[in-house]
C-alpha cells in the first residue's frame, strides 16, 4: 500500500527541509522525500499536508510508565525525598496497576508526536503479576514502537542504598529474569517494534556486581544498556563516599560508558566527564521538566552537544513531571538551556534533533528511524501550524518556541496512530479511563502503607 504525504514543510532532520515537500510511503517504509508535488501513484492514500509541518516521529529516549499511576504525591520533594516517599507505594502495585500506567502513558505520548518510545522498569515486587509482559502488551496495543528496559534495584538500605529492603530484588533472580525477557521479547529484526534494553536503576540502588553483570549480559545477548546518572547533587555525594569517585567516573570504571550505553538526566557533570560521554559515545536522555520538577537543576546539553556526544530527550516518568507532552519538551529544553547559557545555548532545529534523531541515537536505532529519508521507517509526525502559528514564517521556531501546534496525524510504520488529534487505534476515553483506574487501584493497594 502506497502512502503519500505532500504539500507539507518537510524537515528530514538529516539536513533538507522541503517547504511545500512531499513523502512517499510503501508499507512501514519511506520510499521517497522530496520538494514540490509527489509523483503520480495510482490508488494511493494522498494525505494532504497543506498548512502542516513534518517532522520525524517523536523519540522518547527515558520514561517510567508505572509512574501515571503516582502522579501528583510528592510534589515539593527532591529526589531522595520523592523516592523515599513512593518507594512505599510502588511496592504495592501489580501487573494490573501496570496495564492501565502503560496504557494511558503511552496513548499520551502518542498524541505529542512520539513514534517510538523506551521505557525503564526497575521495581518488581514478589506474587504481584507479570508488570513486564503488562507494558510490552499496552504498547503493541496501541501501535507504538517501543523498547521497554528489564530495570533492576539490588541494594536495599541493609546494603548502603536508598531503596527500602523490601522492593529490591537479588542478584541471581534479576539476571535470570532478565535474560528470560530478551529471549522472550527481543526482536532484533529490521523494523522491528519491540527490542530489549538492560537498565539497573542508578549507582546509589544498586550493586557494582549487578552493574558489572548486567553490561556482560547486554553485551553477550547483542543488547543496549541503560541507567540514571547524576541526576542530583545528592548521587555525587553518595558516590563520593562509597566509591570516591564521581557518578560518571565510577561507571566509567566498571565498563558502563560506551556506544551500548545511554544515560537519564545527566545533570552534574563535570568537564572531564562530558568528554569522556563524548569520547566513549555514550548517549544522554535529556529530561528537562523532571530535573525542573525535582529542583535537580539543568543539564549541561549545550556543552554535551558541543563535544559531540549523543543527546536524546525524555518524559522521564510522569510521578516526577505530570502529565508531560513529549513535544513540549523540546521548549522546555530550549529556554532552560537559554536561561542558563544564553540565546545561542540551543536552536529550535538543535532541539528538534535531540528528540528524533538523538533519541533514536540512543536506542541504537538511528539506522531505522530519527530521520525523514528514503529506506527508513515512515515514523512521521504531522503538526498543524496554519492557525495561529501561521504568524510566524519558520514552522520549526512556531513549532519550537511556542505552545506545541495540534498534532494532525502521526504515523508508526506506515501505519495512522493519531489523525486530527485523537487517538485512533485504541479509543481515547477508554485509555483515559485506564490511567485513573490505575491511580484508584494503586492508591487502594498502598492504603496501608501511605
Ligand atoms: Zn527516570
């Protein structure tokens, strides 16, 4: 089946921009970018692109979809304190909980243009279902190209870390399971929609054995690694006194820096430390409203990009910035980086690059998708910007620098996930629904022990 998207300003994100430009789809695949009119294609689906602007489809690099079901508790907390605090009802929650988080989660990011979407679950409390195969469900659901993380604690208080003993899990039982879950769910085939990624959850949760262990697993089953990295200043005082080094020397000495490997936050980073990221080719997820939300301060974007690292962007999860748009974040990126480090800290085009081809860098995946060319994946987004964000000639800044334009139609793989702003494979209600019926029911659960 033939597809053909015209009359639309095309922003390939690998350098063209076609204004009045067109794309032609075959299957999951584009086939064709280019100016002006699209060539003749009988029987072919014309999507008329008149007054819209089209990018790649959004890349979520770093999220935790459980966290719609916590949203709005511990709003005036840092990190220790916001995770201390919902460490308790996270233990309580189950594969159902899980279900209805992903699903209203990942609806919500499919209507701020995200096409493909990673996700790092790291908290799997005993008898309370399969939370795993619960989001990989949600995802396929909806039609999102997804790459889920088998996420793990092992250090519980007892040991040193800041989780409660109670929601960690050992060693053994993590690189079993998460074994399991790359031989079960990761499809490593062209156009794939569903891959596997390895993320413990951060230095100060869990061990240096499990760190160790997990990178040798990931790079013995082919697949990526991830984790949160100095996200605050309270990590680097915890690595200090336990390692004597900073978050990022201590992965660096362990064999967790590397072009397998990309990293949340990133946001007290020392010089040394944005080279050896750049040097190594580790990517970075940018996650601007949780850092502001978490008062955890801005990161260090514009002097990673000017080293040459990997940069990609994320919601982060949505108990630590509510309720997030994916596209929003692009803005937010832009003026906190502004307001920092000045007017030229980050462009409009910069920014957009960060959350597609960036992200798509960091999930390994930027041979499939992140750009608007021929042979990749027809992953596309397209943004109405003929109504008021026609005062403004360059549609990349109206769509940049201002409130996000309405979303006319997002493509996955050819295929129409979002047309004229509603959700179409999965009814939108329902999938609202499902996310307060998970709030409900984790509140419920965790009764006892808020
Ligand atoms: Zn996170």
């Amino acid at each position: 089946m033939t597809t053909i998207i015209e009359n639309a300003h095309v922003v390939t994100v690998s350098g063209d921009e076609h204004p009045g430009g067109h794309l032609v789809i075959e299957g999951d695949r584009i086939t064709a970018v280019g100016a002006g009119p699209a060539p003749e294609a009988a029987g072919a689906d014309r999507i008329d692109g008149t007054g819209c602007l089209a990018t790649p489809g959004l890349v979520n690099a770093h999220h935790h979809l459980y966290q719609w079901a916590s949203q709005g508790l511990a709003t005036d907390n840092t990190l220790f304190e916001w995770l201390t605090t919902l460490y308790k009802p996270w233990s309580k929650m189950d594969a159902e909980v899980v279900a209805g988080a992903a699903s209203a989660g990942l609806g919500w990011l499919a209507m701020s243009g995200c096409a493909t979407s990673s996700d790092h679950h790291y908290l799997f409390p005993r008898g309370r279902g399969d939370l795993f195969a619960a989001e990989i469900e949600a995802a396929a659901e909806l039609g999102i190209r997804f790459q889920p993380c088998r996420g793990s604690m092992d250090r519980g208080e007892s040991q040193g870390g800041l989780p409660p003993d109670e929601v960690v899990e050992d060693l053994d039982t993590i690189l079993t399971e998460t074994a399991a879950a790359i031989d079960r769910y990761h499809d490593p085939s062209p156009g794939s929609m569903l891959r596997i990624s390895v993320a413990p959850c951060s230095p100060f949760s869990v061990t240096r054995d499990l760190l160790v262990r997990s990178a040798e697993l990931a790079r013995e089953k082919g697949v990526r690694l991830h984790t949160h990295l100095a996200e605050t200043l309270d990590e680097e005082e915890h690595t200090s006194e336990q390692f004597g080094m900073t978050p990022a020397e201590y992965m660096d000495s362990i064999g967790w820096l590397g072009p397998d490997v990309w990293l949340a936050h990133c946001v007290h980073l020392h010089d040394t430390d944005i080279k050896r990221l750049a040097e190594t080719g580790t990517g970075t997820a940018h996650c601007p409203s949780s850092n502001a939300r978490l008062g955890a301060g801005i990161a260090r974007v514009s002097h990673l990009l000017e080293a040459g690292a990997t940069v990609g962007m994320g919601v982060d999860g949505s108990a630590s910035a509510e309720f997030v748009p994916l596209a929003g974040e692009i803005r937010q990126a832009l003026y906190m980086q502004r307001a920092r480090y000045g007017p030229d800290a980050l462009t409009a085009r910069q920014a957009l690059e960060m959350a597609t081809l960036g992200g798509a860098r960091c999930l390994g995946r930027d041979d499939e998708i992140g750009t608007l060319e021929p042979g990749k994946l027809a992953d596309v987004a397209l943004w109405r910007v003929d109504g008021f964000h026609a005062a403004v000639d360059d549609p990349v800044v109206a769509f940049a620098f201002g409130g996000t334009p309405p979303l006319e139609r997002l493509l996955v793989g050819g295929r129409t996930i979002v047309a004229a702003g509603t959700l179409v494979s999965v009814p939108q209600d329902v999938i609202g629904r499902r996310g307060a019926d998970a709030h409900r029911r984790l509140m419920r659960l965790a009764e006892e022990v808020l």
